[in-house]
RNA sequence: GGAGAGUUGGCCGAGAGGCUGAAGGCGCUCCCCUGCUAAGGGAGUAUGGGUUUUAUCGCCCAUCGAGGGUUCGAAUCCCUCACUCUCCGCCA
C-alpha cells in the first residue's frame, strides 16, 4: 500500500508515476471519496466526543445523587445519529481500502521505461554458453530417460502441469536445494526457517497477493480461510507483521526452502511443455528486512547472493532490470536472474529480486523503533529467489548433458550426491 | 475429538458498568544526590487515526485477543469466533 499521505499533497506525482505502469488512476474518483471520507469522518467523531462527555455528566451527576433524567432526554436523539454517521464512515473507508490496496507501487527512479518483457535492461551476462558436437536435448527428453522425469505420472495422480521426479534426478533436486541453504547460511548470513505452507488471507494481504490475485492461488480451505503459498516469501515475511522491530536488530535475513502452489489461470498455453511452469514446485527464497536508508544496497547484496548459486553451479546467465511493465505489483525495483537452458537456446527466468520498499511494511505494520526520533517508522523488506530449484534442475540437466544424454554433476553439487558422477 | 482455565501496556499484574488509556511493580530514558560501585529521590515512558501537508503544541476519536450486541455510558454484562494452557483420547 502507498502512503495516503503522498495522495493528499502529491496527487498528480501519484498519477504520473502510476502511468508509468499503464495503470489507469482516476484522481477525481479519489478526491471525491477523500472529501466524503473528511468530512463523515469527522462529523462522526464530533458525535462521539458529544455522547462521550453527555456520558460522563451523567455519571458525575449519579454520584451526586442527582437527578439525571433530563441530561438523559438530551443524549435520546444521538444514538441513531451516531449509528447512521458510523455505518457512513465504515462504509467509505472500506471503499477507501479496496482502491488503496489495488494501487501497485511505485517505481524506483532507475527503472526504465517499456511495456513488456521485451524492453527489459540487460545489466550483465555471466558464463560461458556451452558449445555441443551435437543437438541438444531439452529437459524432457533428458528426463524421459528411466523415468526420471515422469509428466504422464503426474497428471495421473493430480493433474496437468504436476511432475514425478525419481531416483537421481529426486536426489539432484534436493542437493540443489541443500547447496543454495548452506551457502545462504554460511556464506551470505541468512537464517534458516521453516514455515507453514497454508497462511491465511491476512498474511496474503500483508505481502501483496490479495486481494487482486486471488484467482493465482490454491485455496485449500474455506472456514478459516488457508490458502497453499505461492512463495515463502508470503509466510517469511509476515514473521515481522504487526511487529516494531528492535533497532540493533536490523537487518534480518531469512533464508527458507519451500514448495509453491501457483494456480497461474490464465496461464495455460505458455510453457506447456516440461518443468518450466508448474503448479507446483520447490524453491529456496531469501528475505531481508532492512532500515530505510539501507534497502538500495541491500537489494544489490540480496541479488549477489542470488547470483552467487550460479556461478557455484556455472551455469550462464544473463541479468536483467525489469522495466516499467514488467515489474510486479508490489515491487519498486526487480532485477530477474535468467538461466541460459541449451534446450530452447534461450534464457530463462530462475530468480527475480524485489526491493518492496515499505510497500508491504505498510500493509504488514512492520516497523522499526528509529534510535534519532524514538517513533516506530515503516522498515523497508526485500526478497529474492535464491533460487528456484525446479528450473535450476532444468539448467544443470540441459548444461551438464553429453552425447547419449548423461547429466555430469556439477562440482558444487558431488558432496550432496553420495559420490554419484553422472546420471543415466 | 472431550472437559476445564485463561487472553489487560515492553514484561508482570490490579481493575468486576461511570473523572480508568487503564492502580502497583519490573524494565527503559532523563534529572538530582552520593569518592567508585551499590542503594536512594524526582520526572517521563502504548499504538493508530482525525484536526487543510510536515514539525511543535493543543484538542478530539479509536484500541484492554477479534467481531457483534445490551446501555446515556463497557476492560467490566451478553453472544460468536480465534488463540494459549491443563487433563483425557488419538496420533508422526
């Protein structure tokens, strides 16, 4: 949520930055629900205050043993009044809320302009892109090989867009995801956590997905409502929700492994084939919650970080800043890590770190104790895949591959693989 | 799943319809005092919001787990829900 208080005093600077996003803000329907909300709110409190002193003559009248029947017959009318100017102002800050909380945040000062993924920054490329004697085989067909990749299994037992992994290629997966916490932990400070995987509409709410991206979500249960998390960035987050964070304490970094749930409608005719876009699968995310003044850098650290599993894996990838329309709802800034897949001769998405700014503080209420003015002020939080581990497992079979469709281990990944030199 | 007991400020804890945003204590901050230390004295110490933006001051509103209700007036009475603890059952 932006602050209302940038809508009262900088309307237009609102509206232009929003534009940038091709977000279609409509100041005059703003305005006209800020001045009914002014003036009923108000309205509404002069009420309260008048019931609130007529109460309190009351109760010093009693304790005199007066007789208080005509303060009574004064106080009559107020009670259907309060009620009615009450119920007013509930009503239009709801409203106020639902546009709030569907206006996306605003873009940092270095985010280029553009319309897609097409006019995103390239920043820097890292790697070499392997040469083969021969054509190299996607991910799927690699993985056909014994079984260890299985589609046909899971859309038996779940549906379309669900995976079996087995035997090597199961180990592979977690010895990815067993590298990218140890180094996340021992290498670049980060705590490790371990969360639920259900959260409640309260928490999606905090970090960004409700209420506008319900329909991305697999809700799992109705009373209350649970829904599956669509990253961990959603319950890591929201462990400082509500909360006013000791100074001396800051940053703090979590590192969490989980599955995401991803519904993706809408989604369906991209990337049907394979293990790119799955309804679910596993990823080792990294969060920060920092002081204000120290999320720029600390996006830049947060990215290293991210970028540091690569070149452990040496796997190429490329870097990119997101522009203007293809950065996410609630994030003010996102460089995306892409993965060099030999099977698509492409890159592809396989991290994307976010500075949020107090974007999602504001939603959360997570806030530090500022030592120079002694106030709680809004912390600013970031995030980032370090990394995701299911296209990861694309990038090392499809990188690592040889002629009759072995996979090598990488060097990084050998202490986690039992001794195991190749696949297949 | 069954039975019972709880939920009050940073923490402990009083309060049982009316000058209670909340006694008292601990902690913390500032001041005074005392060779040092310890002890002592004094003051301050929740959060959000409104009041044409910010800061100061003032005034006002809301908040005693959450949401409803009763009442002129609710931390206090009633209802619903959530969570915590204890015992039993069942399990990893």
């Amino acid at each position: 949520m932006l602050d209302p208080r940038l809508f009262r005093t900088e309307l237009d600077f609102v509206k232009e930055q929003l534009n940038r996003r091709s977000f279609d803000f409509n100041p005059e329907y703003y305005s006209e629900l800020e001045a009914r909300r002014k003036d009923i709110q108000v309205k509404t409190q002069e009420l309260q205050n008048e019931r609130n002193s007529s109460s309190k003559a009351i109760g010093i009248a009693k304790a005199k043993g007066e007789d208080v029947q005509p303060l009574l017959d004064q106080v009559q009318h107020l009670g259907d009044e309060l009620k009615a100017a009450e119920t007013e102002l509930s009503d239009i800050q709801s409203k106020m809320t639902a546009l709030m909380e569907g206006i996306p945040n605003l873009l940092d000062q270095s985010v280029p302009n553009g319309k897609s993924e097409d006019d995103n920054l390239e920043i820097s490329r890292w790697g070499e892109i392997p040469s083969f004697d021969f054509e190299p085989k996607d991910h799927v067909d690699l993985g056909a090989i014994n079984k260890g990749m299985d589609f046909e299994l899971g859309a038996k037992i779940a549906s379309a867009r669900f995976v079996v992994l087995n035997g090597p290629l199961a180990r592979l997966q977690r010895a990815i995801i067993q590298l990218m916490l140890d180094t996340h932990t021992s290498e670049h400070g980060y705590s490790e956590t371990y969360v639920p995987f259900l959260v409640n509409a309260d928490s999606l709410r905090g970090t960004g997905q409700l209420p506008k991206f319900e329909a991305d979500l697999f809700k799992a249960n109705d009373d209350p409502a649970l829904y599956l998390i669509p990253t961990a960035e959603v319950p890591v987050t929201n462990i400082v929700r509500d909360v006013i964070i000791d100074a001396k304490d800051l940053p703090l970094k979590f590192v969490c492994h989980s599955p995401c749930f991803r519904s993706e409608a809408g989604a369906y005719g991209r990337d049907v084939r394979g293990m790119i876009r799955q309804h679910q699968f596993e990823k080792v995310e990294i969060v920060q919650i920092v002081r204000p003044e120290d999320s720029a850098q600390a996006h830049e650290e947060l990215t290293h970080h991210a970028e540091a599993i690569l070149k452990k894996l040496k796997l190429p990838y490329r870097k990119m800043l997101l522009c203007a329309g293809d950065t996410g709802f609630s994030s003010t800034k996102t460089y995306d890590l892409e993965v060099w897949l030999p099977g698509q001769a492409t890159y592809r998405e396989i991290s994307s770190c976010s500075n949020f700014k107090d974007f999602q503080a504001r939603r959360l209420q997570a806030r530090w104790r500022n030592p120079e003015t002694g106030k709680p002020e809004l912390v600013h939080t970031l995030n980032g895949s370090g990394l995701a581990a299911g296209r990861t497992l694309i990038a090392v079979m499809e990188n690592y591959q040889d002629a009759e469709g072995r996979i090598r281990i990488p060097e990084a990944l050998k202490p986690y693989m039992g001794g195991l030199e190749v696949i297949g």
